[in-house]
C-alpha cells in the first residue's frame, strides 16, 4: 500500500532497483541447471523434476497472510506478505514467499498492481503485470480451445446428445470486457454453427485456472481436467471432458505452464509466483504445486489468500489444504486502520482523519476474524499495516485492544522500509509458530450434507444465524445428491466488504441470515461453488481506464504503470 | 514434406534430435548475454539493442523461398527453406533462416506442423507450435484489448459518435472457432454494455499481426498501431486507435513480442522465428525486424513467404521490400512432382502415379512462376523437392524442361536428408546470387491509381486479362480517394490454389479476369486489402480435430503431435 508521504510511484521504485539475475538463485535454492528454465533474464520456470528429486526432504513451514474484510483499496495483504518474507531472511531464516498470479484484465482498466507496492514489491513488476510467462494465457488457451471443441462436436452432429441450453461451459479472456457478458454465437447459416446463448468470464474465473491451482502433478491436473462438467444432454446428464476426449490436448496446452514461476522481491528474497484463481467463484490462493515446491526449496514459506479471512482463509483451509495436506503453522492477520475505521462508520472520504471512537466500533471486525482463525486451531499475529495518514493514537489504540486480548500484534511498515519495517512482525510470526498446538483441522467433513457445511461455515466463520436456500439451489442440491456430486467440499462465493452476504452490513453483522441462490458446481476442481447474492465474473472497464496512461519508451521501459 | 518410404514421424524425429543449449549461439552469432533473454533452454528472444549496436555493420544477403500453386497439403516450402540453410552452413557459408511462427488453431485441428519437417525441420518443434514464447498470446490480448476499450467507449457515453453498425474492429482467438465467426455481443441490459453484431477472427489474421511485422522498431510499430481505424462515426469519418487514446497500451502489450525469437534447426542451423500474419488478408512474412536482425547476425539469410509466388512472393516483393528496403539477391522456386501433376489435371486420388503427360501440362504453372520472377528482374532456382511416390522418369522430365529453358533446377531432398539433401540446391542458389544484377524494382508506384496498381498485378503476377469491381468496391475506392489513402500498396486476398480468383482453374489459365468484391484498408499496416472471393479468416475444426490424439506422459512430453 502506498502511503501518502512518499513521492515515489510503485513503478519508480520498481524500476529503480537492481535484480540479480535469476540463475543466481540456483545455489542458494538447490535447483540444478536443467531445472531452471530462464525466461529473461529475471524470470524462471522450475521444472516438476525437482519436485521428484526431492521427494525424500523435509517440507518447510507455511504461514497464511489473510486480513479483515478490505476496503475497495485492498489491504496491503501482498505487500505484507512480501515484506514479512524479507524480514524473515534479515532474520537469518532460510523464507520464501508463494503470491498468485495478477491478472491483466484489472492492469489495464484499474490504477494498481498485484505484486506488492513500495519496498516490498515482487519484480520485475511490469512484466509479472503483463504477460508474465503466459502461464493465463495458456489457461486462456484451453479454455477457449475447449469451448471449440465443444461448438465442434455440436455442429459435426451432436452424437453426445449436448443440449445447447445447457451448456455451462464459458469462454474467457483476461480482459475486462461487459460487452462479451452475454452474447449470442453461432449465427451465419449452417456452415457457421449452431446459435446459442453463451458468454465470457474473465480468465482467472475459469474452472481451469481453479484446476491448475489445486492440481498436484501433470497426471492429476489431467484426471481433474477430464472431470470437467461443460454441460448436459437432453436427458439431463452431464457431460464431461473427458466424454469429449479433449482432456490429452488441454493437458498437452497447459504443461509448460504448470511449472512455477521464480522470481525475487526488491530485497533478494526468492518467491514463487504461480496461478490466480477468483477468491470468490473459486478458492483464491497461488498453485498447490508452487507452494509444495517452495516448501521443498526453503524452511518458511509465506502465502496468502484473496480477500478477507471468511473467504481466502476460509477457503485456504477448509479446501486447499484438504486437497494438498499443507497445514499452516501460523496466520497473520493483516488490519489497517482505514479499513477499521471504515468498519466503525466513517465515510470512505473521511478515512484520513483520525477517529478512534470510530476504529474502536470496527474493531469488531477484526475480533470475529480473530475467532475464526481460533476455530481452525491456529495461532495467528495481528499486523497492523501503517499508513502515513494513521495518527500515533489511533495505532495505540488498536494495539492497546490487542494487548488487553492477549492477541499478538506488530506494527508493520514494510511499503516504506521494506524487511526493515517487518522485523517486529517476523519475530512474532516465528513465536507464534513455536505455540503452534498442531491441532488444526477443517471445520467440516465433505461427507457431511450440502446444507450443513454451509451452516457450519456460515455460522463459525461469518457468524450468521441461518441459511436459506432458494428454490433453485434446493433443486441443485437434490441432483447433485443424486450424481454423488454432494460429499465435496464447498466453495463460498460471497461479497468480500462484509462478513455477511450484504455488502452494505459492515462491522460485524449479527443476527443474519445468508441467502445461496444458487449452485456451480466445479467437479474438475472438486468443489461446489455456493453463490450468495450476484458474482460478478466478467468485470467492466472504467470510464478512464488506466491503459490510456500507459507507454512504453524507445527502449522498451513502461511507462505510466502504477 | 513427409516421404512415403520413411516410417519415422516428425515429432519422433524432433524428439530424438540433440539440440544445443541455446546460449552457445551468442558467440557465433556475436550477441552479447544482456541482449539474450533465454525462454527455457532452447528457445530466446533477442533484444532490440542489437540492432542499434549493429547499427553500422553490413546487412547479410537476403533469399526469398517461394512456390508454385500449392496442392492443399503444401509443396514444402518452409522443409526446403530449413534444408537450404542447413545446406549453405555444410558449403562453409554463414546462413540463418527467418520464418513465420504457426498459429495454435491450424495445430490443434489439422495434423501438420509449421517449422518444417523430417530432417529440415527447426526445433523444439512441440513448443514453436504450441505457445513458443507467447507472442501470438500478446498479439490476441493487445487486439481484445482494443476492442474492450472500444466497447467501453461506447458504452460511457460515445464522445467520438461511432456508428455501432460501422465498427470493423473483429475480436480475436488462436484457435479455429466457427461458432465465432458471427456473434452479437452486449447483450442483457444497459450494464453489460451496447449490443451490435461481431465477429472473431483467428489471431494471424489480426491487423496487429500485420502491423507488428511490418514495424521496423517500437516507435514505428506505436506509430502504426495509431493510425489502425476501428470503426467509422455517424458522419463516416474513421475512428482510429490514436482517437481512443491507446496506442502507449497497445505497443506495451507488445513490447516483448517484439524482440525476435532464436532457435536452431536439426542440424544446429540459427532460425529465427518471429511473427506469422496471413498471407491472403495480410502480406505472409516473417516479421521485418526478425529477416533484419538475421541480416546484421548472418551472410545469408533465408526467409520465405506465403503460398505461390503469385501472393506470398508478390506480396514480399511490393511491400515488405518496399516498407523494409529489403531486396532479396535470389529466390528459390519450390516445385513438386505432384503439385505439377495436379496441375496438368490429375485428381488428388492419382497424384501417386506416374503421368509424364500431367506432368507437362501442369508446367505451365511453373513457366507463369518463373516470368513473375522474372518481372521483378530477380535471379532463380527451380527447387524439386522430391517425394518417394515421384519417378526417375517424373523428375528426369522437370529437370529436362528446366535445362531446355535455361532455368537452374536443383532436385532436393531435405525432408530426408537434412542439409546434405540441399547441396546442389544451396551451391545453384550461390551461382544466382552472383548474377543478380541488382536492378529489382516493385511491379508499381504506390502513387499509381488503385485499380492500375490492381491491373498491374493481375496481369504480370496472375496473368489476368482484366480486373473488374464490384459497385462496392468502386465506392470503397471513392471514399479512400477521398480519405488520401490511394497510395497506398494492395495487399491481394485471393485463392492461393489457382492463378486466377476461381479455385478450380489450375495450371496456367488464360483469358479470365479478376473480380475485386471489396476492400479492407489495413492503414496501419500501410496497405488496402483487395478481397477477390470469399476469404476466411476463422478456420473451422474437422470433425475428428488432431487434438483427440494429442496428450503428454508424466514427464511433460508431448505426443500425437503431427
């Protein structure tokens, strides 16, 4: 997060820094030189074989950076999770950090990267916004070819039986674009194909990037790809991946990609920066295998999960760590004081003035996501991420609260000073670590019914009283039973400002009821997606979108990026 | 091309090849580490400062590979041009070829590879044809891009008052997509923007992807990129890129692309491959900063271009020479035995057997080839690229026309043998290089009218007697007379299997005219598209698509890949 003293823009600071080049990271990380495949000269792709050659070593330790329910701003969730990584090594400690992927449909319409800011930033920060090594535009790539193949098999006959009405299989770009929404293909005659309604998310929505960020290996990205439901017969069945007999070539389109992707932050500290699914329609956390592979390549690795703790965390727990058995050993838990105060009432105008009656009525948001990091049975430090408008009281204030609680709390200001501003933090992450119980576990059982792992979720983590189903989800409910698609975990899909589904009830909701109006279910992925109140998945551009700022010089800088 | 008698496939030949790490090149081809940004071991892309350290060094010498009329499953032209270099290097001579890179969709649906093939074939030949290093990737973002901003002008108001019934700004995918072909998008209500009819184009047939070849350096593709028109306003007035303000956007999203891409052939020859736009709707070379750069890093440099020599070569010859000032010293004519055939009229079904008589007839294809060539007073090798099917007595009848003519004839066989099958080919190409007499010319000033330059073409190139226009195409001129875009080269769209606009008149046809149905100004690429029949610019997939063969092992390799 950028604080309001300095000058310097994200992308000034970026370009100002000296990286070392990739390859010197090799000895420090075991990697061997076949395993380190350079792209430039400060971007890498491991290969998986390191991940067999290091089968037998002991796996480095995982901590989850979460947060309070955002403001529109965000938090500073990746920035802290960058400057706790360099603080640890100034430490002494052997850390990694593991960051998702940026997407670059929000680059070009939204002022504001997605790989830290300040002097805790991931670089090269131009590229890793751009393209970055392609790996989305290859999900891209098989989402769309997959779609293809699906209007193909239609036009060439139809011998699945497919009926065009119920097809849930989208195309995507990673674009921002409310025009391809809702659109209408196939017209032309019968040498164009068939008519149908259809419609485009962005990429990071699609069910592949969900996939390739859960898969373990080639062989089960493969098996969870051919899982795929993309739509059902006229008889109601679904059809699947594999009945297309698409699952070779989308694996065979996506094998370069799965490798992770190396990089370092400003500071020298190596991170992997690998996958982006949605924090809502999908589970929000960076790749399986990068963080498999970075614990594999370091003693401490720092993670972290989109949006607040009842989604990110929420679902880091209770679905990525299932599926991976990754349990983290701590959590931090990133607040700010805007965010706080915004929690007590204050408009978002008046965010810059101090007011601790304000920051004192939010801090009720910050106390329920404190119980829900407890009911997973983890021990957690709350990081305060300073902004330069926050006054000297109102950081006491927050810290007085934490230490009547007994809850551990460290100021951080990592967007300044980089590792130096997170030392307080390190050393309190490392102490939480020790008081580890290793008593975690999921809060629900995937035998459990449908409606009572969303209880469970809605009542411990949101604290809502209730939850009703429409008409439509109850139906859902049924013929996923019937399929025996009903024992998997789910996957909240929820407004992210507030605990509850209104996103107008900030604070801490009580006495409320969460409304699923429908299902989605990701069977590749190995989730049923839970849709409280409208999930956008295709965003729009603003009037001005940042892209006409942007440039690039005669030799190649960029130019007006963040 | 594939020959009968062998029983290896090409993946299996690329697969068992040893390549070179691709860093060992920069001392040969004298590139400093910081201008090599290696993508995995066997695959770079090479800085744009080269170019400006290179700034004063003498340019390599240039040789266009063209063809006769192709068969449709290709006369073997990129085979012959990777077997010539290989051949040149086995002389001593430093040679480097330049090539297109394949478009994804043509791959994932009709078994063939686009990085030549057997023993002449540029390698890794499964990643050029999947991803390679992302450029086509860049290139579909930066035109979607475009059309989202566009879109999203319209829908915040439509300060430039574009007509939505007037856009001719097309999305693109990489992937044959019929159901894309007509869509209508927008649709659902006044949030998800305005609705108005679209359509998808595959990627390579993108304006961008003509553009970014014809560029000489960024500023000059920023420039291009500026002058691209999207749509025309109520009053018909175009609408361009530079009015919407994203031409700094477009030229960042491609700033990497730019950089050309160095790999190798089987035989460790250097290739650069770099950029791939069609060769009907678009001019069909390699990117004119790759054949450039290949200059200042090679003596020789050959590159070839798309289909026969009536559009690949003449579309080389008046605007990529023209824009580039690149003047090739010779041109390979690629022929084959059952190209001729068919020609002389044999059915696809008999091309496998002898027919002398065919044979001779379909020479008349081969003789129109040769005067075109001969119209741009350029020197020439007959190239025989030799299949097992083709008799002694089949080819010993081609060499008798040729030797009777006076025309050099190499016989070839590259798919086979690599280099070594190129010799006589390579040392017949040496001996044309020294006659040239350096007094090429374009066939026509840009200054000349529309349809005289259109006249000038038909006649020399197709051998047409007339060129007619439709009422639209008339009113198309008047209104480009009136927006100053009549000087600009013709870019023709025509069959690429006939002479003449009618796919079915093979050999040489005589006493036909050329029917011009519309145009499509192409401003920022610098030339008008002159459509002659329906052009498809978004292939459809076969009913069986290659890609239900296509999948990889656990250890990432590909197979069923051609």
């Amino acid at each position: 997060m950028k604080t309001n003293k300095q000058i310097k823009s994200d992308i000034e600071i970026a370009q100002a820094a000296t990286l070392k080049p990739i390859q010197q990271f090799k000895e420090q990380l075991n990697i061997l030189d076949e395993e380190l495949e350079l792209h430039g000269h400060y971007k890498a792709k491991i290969s998986l074989d390191l991940m067999k050659r290091l089968e037998g070593q002991p796996d480095g330790k995982v901590v989850l950076v979460t947060a309070i329910n955002p403001t529109p701003a965000g938090e500073g969730k990746s920035t802290v999770t960058v400057g706790l990584g360099q603080a640890l090594n100034k430490l002494g400690k052997n850390a990694m950090i593991a960051l998702r992927e940026p997407s670059l449909g929000p680059t070009m319409g939204i002022k504001g990267g997605a790989a830290g800011g300040g002097y805790s930033q991931v670089l090269p920060m131009e590229e890793i916004n751009l393209h970055f090594t392609g790996d989305i535009h290859a999900i891209t790539t098989a989402n769309n070819a997959l779609a293809a193949f699906l209007d193909n098999h239609i036009h060439q006959g139809n011998d699945l039986q497919i009926d065009t009405r119920r097809i849930v299989w989208k195309r995507v770009l990673d674009l921002n674009d409310r025009a391809l929404r809702q659109v209408v293909v196939g017209l032309g005659g019968p040498m164009q194909g068939v008519p149908r309604e259809d419609g485009f998310d962005i990429t990071v929505a699609s069910e592949i990037m969900a996939v390739f960020c859960l898969a373990t290996d080639l062989k089960d990205l493969k098996q969870r790809l051919a899982k795929i439901v993309v739509a059902y017969t006229f008889d109601q069945e679904p059809v699947t991946v594999a009945d297309l007999g698409v699952e070779g070539a989308l694996t065979l389109l996506l094998k370069d990609a799965i490798k992770p992707n190396l990089v370092q932050t400003i500071e020298h500290t190596p991170a992997l920066i690998h996958g982006g699914p949605f924090a809502n329609i999908a589970h929000g956390c960076n790749s399986v295998i990068a963080t498999k592979m970075a614990q594999k390549l370091s003693d401490i690795v720092i993670t972290e999960a989109g949006f607040g703790a009842d989604l990110g965390a929420e679902k880091f727990l209770n679905i990525k760590s299932r599926f991976a058995d990754i349990q983290p050993e701590a959590v931090v838990i990133v607040a700010t004081i805007r965010a706080l105060k915004m929690h007590g009432g204050v408009s978002k105008q008046e965010l810059h003035m101090e007011n601790i009656e304000a920051l004192q009525a939010g801090l009720s948001n910050l106390q329920k996501h404190i119980e829900t990091i407890q009911a997973f049975n983890l021990p957690f430090v709350v990081a305060i991420n300073r902004f330069t408008s926050d006054t000297d009281q109102e950081v006491d204030a927050l810290k007085a609260f934490c230490e009547k609680e007994g809850y551990a709390v460290a100021l951080t200001e990592v967007w300044e000073k980089g590792g130096e501003g997170g030392l307080d933090l390190a050393e309190q992450v490392l102490q939480a670590m020790e008081q580890n119980t290793h008593s975690f576990k999921p809060l629900y059982d995937v035998s459990d019914t449908i409606p009572n792992k969303i209880l469970k979720i809605a009542q411990t983590v949101y604290g809502a009283k209730a939850v009703e189903f429409s008409d439509k989800a109850k139906k859902q409910m049924a013929q996923y039973e019937a399929l025996g698609w009903d024992n998997l975990p789910i996957c909240m899909a929820k407004s992210p400002v507030s605990l509850s589904d209104d996103p107008t009830k900030l604070g801490r909701p009580t006495d409320f009821t969460i409304t699923i109006r429908e299902f989605k279910p990701s069977i590749g992925a190995g989730f049923l997606v839970a849709l409280s109140g409208n999930i956008m998945t295709m965003p729009g551009l603003p009037k001005a979108p940042s892209a006409l700022k942007m440039d690039v010089d005669e030799d190649g800088r960029a130019l007006g990026l963040f």
